[in-house]
C-alpha cells in the first residue's frame, strides 16, 4: 500500500475513531445499566443493587472521561485532514453535531455531577432521575451522531448549491434511509458489549471464588441481557442487510464476496469463508452453500443481488477486507448468542454461579462485544469506500493536502500518546473491576469526612487513603432509612 496523504489520514482517522468508539459504546450500556440497578434498590431495598451501582459509577466515571478526550481529538481532524469535505458537507455535519452539543452534553453535563457526586446530597428519587437523565443524554448523543453518519451513507434532503451541500428538508436529512437501522443496530451493540463486560467481569471473580451476592446477581442479569438482546440484534442486522442491498449495493456485493451472477434460476451462494481478490476479481479458495445467498437476501432460492463487476472497478470497496469484518461480527453474535443460551441450561440445571467452563467462555467472550462493534464499523466505513458521501463526493476530494510526512509524524505521536494516555486509563479501569464490588456502608464522623454527608462522593477513587474501599452511603441511611 502506498502511504500517500490520502491513506495516511485514512490511517489515521481509523485509529483515532478505533479508539474512541468503545468508550461512547460502554458509556451508553453502563448508564442504562446503573440507571435498572438504581431503580431496582429504590424498588426492593436490596443492598446488593446500590453495591453494584457503586461498583460501575467508578468505571462509569473513567471511561466517560476517555470518550471525551478521544472523541475531541476526532472532531478537530474534520477541520484539520478533511477540510475539503468539511466545506462541502459542512451544511449538513455542522448543525448535527452542534444539535449533540446543545442536547445531549448539556444534559449529560447537566447531571453527570449530581450522578457522580450528589449521593449524600440530595433525595434518593432525584439522583436516580440524575441518572436517568444522563442515560438518556448517551442515547441522544449516539441519535445525533449515527445521524450525521447515516446521512453520509444515504444522503436526502440536500441540494448542491455553489458547489456545497444545502439542506432543504432536515427531516429527510435525519430520518434518511438507513438511520433507523444503524441506531438501533449500535445501541444493541453497546448493551451487548456492556453486558458482556459485566458478565465477564462477574465470571472471572467465581472463578477466584468471589461469589458474594452482589458477583452473582451482577453476572445473572448480564447473562439475561444476552439471551434476550442477542437475538434482536440478530434481527435487526438482518433488516439493516436488506437496507444494506437497496441503498449501497455495492457494499453488500463485497461483504459477501460476489463477483459475478449465475444464469437465471440458479441463485446466489453464500460464502462462508474465502479470500476475495480484488486484482483477479473473483473470491479465491471460497466454502460456499449454494443458493444460501438469496434465500437470505431476496428470501427466495433463485433471487439475484448486485454482483463486483456490474460496478466500475474505481467504485468497489476492498472486498477482501469488509468480507471478514463482517464475517468477524457476525461469527461473535453467534456465540453471544451462544453463550446466552448456554446460561440459561446453567441456570435450568442449577449450576449457574459453579460451572468453571461457562465461567472460563464467560471471561473469553469479555471483549467480544467491543471487537464486533469495531469489526461492523470498518465494515460500515470501508464498505462506503470511495466515497465519503455516497455517490456524492469522492474521499479522495475530501482530504486536505498536507503533506505525507506531516501525516506521518502526526500519526506516530498519535499512536504513542494514546497508547500512554488511554492505556494507563484502561489498565486503571481493570485495576477497579479486579477488586470487585464490595459492601457499602455508613461511617458517620462529626467532624467531616469520608462518608460523611458534607464530603462529596469519591467515584474516580478505587481505594481510599488507607488502601481500604471507598465508603458509600445510600441516600436516607444517614437517617436511619
């Protein structure tokens, strides 16, 4: 591969977004997540939930720190590598992400303090509205986002005009055609991941046999999450594939390999695996089921789909890549979808919290989520290839021409100071979830301190100042409730 300038901000974006993108994913699932388990000790008076709560509020707060650091840095690369298309469709990508800002961060800004901070402060209801608030802040940040996105993969509603994109009907613009499928395919996907975090977590502590109440009941409701969630998602892949076919014909025929149609009556196969090559234009040492393709597809034996070379070679995305991407995600939705079940035959049998071998997939299966949202993004993204807006403007047109060494040098210090800054986040946020959650209880000091109501809370702390775990009191304990 060639590194020239527009490679190398390829590069160079992917990186950046590779990294921000699973910690918006978490940020979603794990403040919905303490959203149920505040609403559940509020409704029972079951300790266990406020423990776990407390738990996931210290990861919570890292890892939404992460998200907005990593996802600065992205924003200012549309000015600085890709000027050219932020002049262009700027019109469009502009008002949507100022929309995110004057929503979601707001309200996520509003309420993140009395979340994190406000345990001791004010009523037991209305911090729980604080984190139903910032709950929904995620998910109307991520509404505004795969907007903009969506509106690159599907562009309506926009005229150009004076060589710059002007929007004439802002609901088309939102609502185009494969927004309601890519929002509901990535917010499964960040309860998906989450779930599996949790569970994985849980699972390695019964493993060490840490198996308090608070471990079980968290690793019980991740493995409930997976086998209710797991087969929607399938669904809704399914229907965002049928989108996929209609809209952007051309990324459906590279992620699955298909180069050419047959004669009528003899249908598309599916290739399970294989190696497409793009200079020989056909799919190498292919596995395939015949007519599998269409069946899924068109939902008949003999239908037809768009094949690589009904498009003109300078308009086919790399096949070889976003043929496994997809298959990458695909194969750990499978066994998602496994692992769901396979607790549930636990819990059937009893054996739930003391089966070693479901705790030991458990664990494997902890990062699976995050690695097929990243494998359905370079899906998404190299599969819109070579366009940035579809059929609209080339990605080539979008890039500013710097220099290939400005880039490089960029992309190098990138690399080296993510890899510290957010490494060290990470290592921190694995250091909090190896000590599992622990008991909370009150510590009344007259003059002040930990546990005390005029102290606040202490969530970004994994331990206190005598190495001991943090001090949390449930909103009313201080009164005897």
């Amino acid at each position: 591969m060639e590194l020239d300038t527009l490679t190398l901000a390829r590069i160079q974006f992917g990186f950046t977004i590779s990294f921000h993108i699973i910690f918006p994913a978490i940020t979603i699932g794990l403040a919905s997540y303490m959203a149920v388990l505040e609403g559940l000790w509020l409704k029972t008076s079951n300790t266990v939930y406020r423990d776990l709560y407390h738990f996931w509020l210290r990861v919570f707060a890292i890892n939404f720190g992460m998200g907005v650091v990593s996802g600065l840095v992205m924003a200012y690369q549309f000015g600085t590598n890709w000027s050219y298309f932020s002049d262009f469709a700027g019109g469009v990508t502009g008002p949507l992400l100022t929309y995110e800002v004057l929503t979601a961060f707001f309200l996520e800004a509003g309420f993140l303090g009395v979340m994190m901070f406000g345990w001791h402060k004010v009523g037991p209801k209305l911090h729980w509205c604080s984190t139903i608030l910032v709950a929904i802040g995620t998910l109307i940040s991520a509404t505004w986002i795969l907007a903009s996105n969506s509106w690159m993969q599907t562009p309506q509603g926009y005229e150009i005009i004076d060589s710059r994109v002007v929007p004439v009907d802002w609901f088309a613009v939102i609502f185009n055609p494969s927004f309601p499928y890519r929002l509901i395919h990535m917010v499964i996907a960040a309860f998906l991941a989450t779930a599996l975090i949790v569970g994985a977590v849980a699972a390695w502590h019964m493993l060490r046999r840490n198996v308090q109440p608070a471990v079980k009941k968290m690793y019980s409701m991740a493995m409930w999450m997976l086998l209710v969630v797991a087969p929607i998602q399938i669904l809704v892949g399914d229907l965002h594939g049928l989108n996929t076919l209609e809209h952007q014909p051309a990324k459906l025929a590279a992620m699955e390999g298909h180069w050419e149609n047959g004669p009528d009556g003899e249908g598309v196969p599916l290739v399970l695996f294989g190696w497409p090559d793009m200079e020989r234009e056909e799919t190498r040492f292919k596995v395939e089921v015949p007519r599998l393709g269409s069946l899924i597809l068109t939902h008949s034996l003999d239908g037809k789909i768009p094949a690589l070379k009904e498009f003109a070679p300078e308009d086919r995305p790399n096949s070889t890549i976003v043929f496994w991407t997809f298959r990458i995600m695909v194969g750990l939705g499978m066994l998602m979808l496994l692992l769901g079940v396979w607790a549930v035959y636990a819990r059937w049998k009893d054996r739930l919290y003391d089966s070693p071998v479901l705790h030991r997939f458990s664990v494997c299966m902890g990062l699976s989520g995050l690695v097929a949202i990243l494998a359905g993004w370079y899906t998404t993204e190299i599969g819109r290839q070579p366009w940035v807006v579809y059929n609209v403007m080339r990605t080539a047109d979008a890039v500013t021409p710097h220099s290939p060494l400005e880039l490089g040098i960029t992309l190098i210090l990138f690399i080296v100071v993510y890899f510290v800054l957010f490494g060290a986040g990470i290592v921190y946020m694995l250091h909090i979830m190896a000590q599992g959650p622990q008991p909370t209880t009150h510590l009344e000091i007259e003059g002040g301190g930990p546990g005390e109501g005029r102290t606040p809370a202490r969530p970004l702390s994994a331990a206190t100042d005598s190495g001991e775990e943090p001090l949390a009191t449930a909103p009313g304990d201080r009164h005897g409730n």
